[in-house]
C-alpha cells in the first residue's frame, strides 16, 4: 500500500494513457493505438518515476524516448507526417487517423488536462534544442510573437494549397514535407538559440504549434501554483525558468503563463518548497 501511495503520480499517469491506448485500440480496431499509447504512457510514468526519485535528468530521458520514438519510428520508418502539415493533410482527407489523433491528444484536447507538457517532455524539436548551452534567457523576450502566426498561416496555405491545386500523390508529399519541415526547424531552432542565446526561441517566436497550445493550456487542471505563505520572493523561480513565467502568480493570467512547459526547474530550485 506504502509503495502505491508513493507511486501514485506515476500510475496516475499510466493509467490515463492506457485508457486512451485502449479507447482508441477499441473504437478503430487497430492494435497499434494500444501499442503506440502503452508505449508513450510507460515513457512518461518512467519520467515521473524518475523524478520522484530525484533522478537529475528524468525529464531529458522522457524527452528522448518519445521524441526519438516519435521522429525515427513513426517519422522516419513508417511514413507518418506528424508536424503540422500532415494533420492539415488528415484534417482535409476526413480521417481521424496518425496526425489529427496526435494532435487531438497531445496538443489541442490534452493540454486542457497536463498543459503544455508535451513542451517538456515529448517534442522531438525541443528534444535537440535542450542539449544547447542556452538553458536559461539571458536576455529580455523579444516582440517575434507573431512569427507564429506566419508560420501557421504557411503551413495551412501550403496544404490547402495541394488539395486546391488536385496534386497527385499527397502522401509522398506530405512524407517530404515532414524530412524538409523537420530539417528546417532544426536549423532555425538552433540559429536562434545562438543568436537569442535561449535555447527555447523557437518555442517562444516561430513554432506554429503554440496557435493550438497557448489557449488550450490557459484552462490545463495542472499547474505550478506558489504557496504565498512560504515564498520569501527570492526571485529564483523566475531566473531557472527557461519560458520566463511568473510562477508566483498563481492567477491563470500571470506572466507568460500559457507558455509553462512543466519542465519543474522552478520546483526543484525553490529554497522554500513553496511551489
Ligand atoms: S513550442 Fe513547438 S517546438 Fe517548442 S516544444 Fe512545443 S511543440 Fe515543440
Ligand atoms: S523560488 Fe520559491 S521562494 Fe523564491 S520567489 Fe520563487 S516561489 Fe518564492
Ligand atoms: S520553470 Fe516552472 S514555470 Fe518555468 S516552464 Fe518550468 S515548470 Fe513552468
């Protein structure tokens, strides 16, 4: 019972995965959703495992198992476009498969419960861009919000654009899309991490993503809340961050607060144990 109890977080989290991964292996009668969410629910339970034990890199190992399992297998090997463009692909053809189940789950209906963790721990783009040196802004956020928007805008017109225009053969499309997408938003990822010297530039300018993301996560049910009674305003919360939230406000319209990735930094680095 002791050790349930102490387990808890991370069977909480199996089990809601495994609830999807059975919903979804039932109502389309395909094993692989079973497969697919056992396998990403047993990497975030590892996670939080981890975590709960202390273990430095928990989220860096959650981080790697999804994001490689997600850009190599399902990418790479078998085809699958999962960036934006090809849930805009399945979105057009009508079928709620591959991408529009992704981003269902992950980043449109998901992010209503757990937030933006999928920016924490399963996005393969982030995934690379957490090993540059900029692991915290140095310096004030820029005004290139709306990138986004240009970027989302591309990504629509780009694949409404092939339906339009009746071009054959979408889907070996949509798989070129997916290796040149990917490249691309590696090489801007990392050019403006060294340029902003923050690695989380892309995230916070150009990622298309965050048009879903940001007002989803405005409502998630879970959240860093700031036990006033406890905070000193040491300020350190504030410095680790690497999205720059104010988590001492624990109103939903605090600073930057749609933008919490759940990484935990301000949590381990709080003298008081106040968040
Ligand atoms: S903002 Fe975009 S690139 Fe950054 S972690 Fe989230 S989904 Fe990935
Ligand atoms: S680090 Fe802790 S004590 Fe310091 S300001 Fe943040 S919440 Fe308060
Ligand atoms: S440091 Fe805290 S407030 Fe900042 S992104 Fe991570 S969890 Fe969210």
């Amino acid at each position: 019972m002791k050790r349930i109890k102490k387990n808890l977080h991370s069977i909480i989290v199996f089990l809601l995965f495994e609830t999807v991964a059975v919903t979804l292996w039932l109502t389309k009668d395909n094993i692989f959703y079973l497969l697919n969410f056992s396998y990403i629910g047993c990497s975030i339970a590892l996670g939080v495992f981890l975590y709960s034990r202390k273990y430095k890199y928990a989220r860096r190992v959650v981080q790697l198992l999804v994001g490689l399992y997600m850009l190599v297998y399902l990418g790479l090997i078998c085809g699958e476009n999962m960036q934006i463009e090809g849930f805009w692909y399945y979105l057009f053809t009508g079928v709620f498969e591959a991408a529009t189940i992704h981003y269902a789950v992950a980043k449109i209906f998901g992010p209503l419960i757990f937030g933006r963790g999928w920016c924490g721990y399963a996005c393969w783009t982030a995934m690379i861009l957490d090993f540059l040196p900029y692991k915290t802004p140095s310096q004030p956020r820029k005004r290139l919000g709306w990138l986004r928007y240009v970027t989302f805008a591309a990504s629509l017109i780009f694949v409404a654009a092939l339906f339009l225009a009746k071009v054959g053969n979408i889907e070996r499309i949509m798989f070129w899309a997916f290796l040149i997408g990917n490249a691309a938003y590696y090489a801007v990822g990392i050019a403006l991490a060294f340029a902003c010297k923050d690695n989380r530039a892309f995230c916070k300018y150009v990622c298309p993503v965050t048009i879903f993301l940001k007002p989803m996560s405005y409502f998630a049910l879970f959240r860093i809340k700031c036990d006033k009674d406890k905070c000193v305003s040491c300020g350190k919360c504030r410095r680790v961050c690497p999205m720059d939230v104010d988590v001492t406000d624990n109103s939903r319209r605090r600073k930057n607060g749609t933008e919490c990735i759940l990484c935990m930094e301000c949590v381990k680095n709080c003298p008081k144990n106040a968040l």
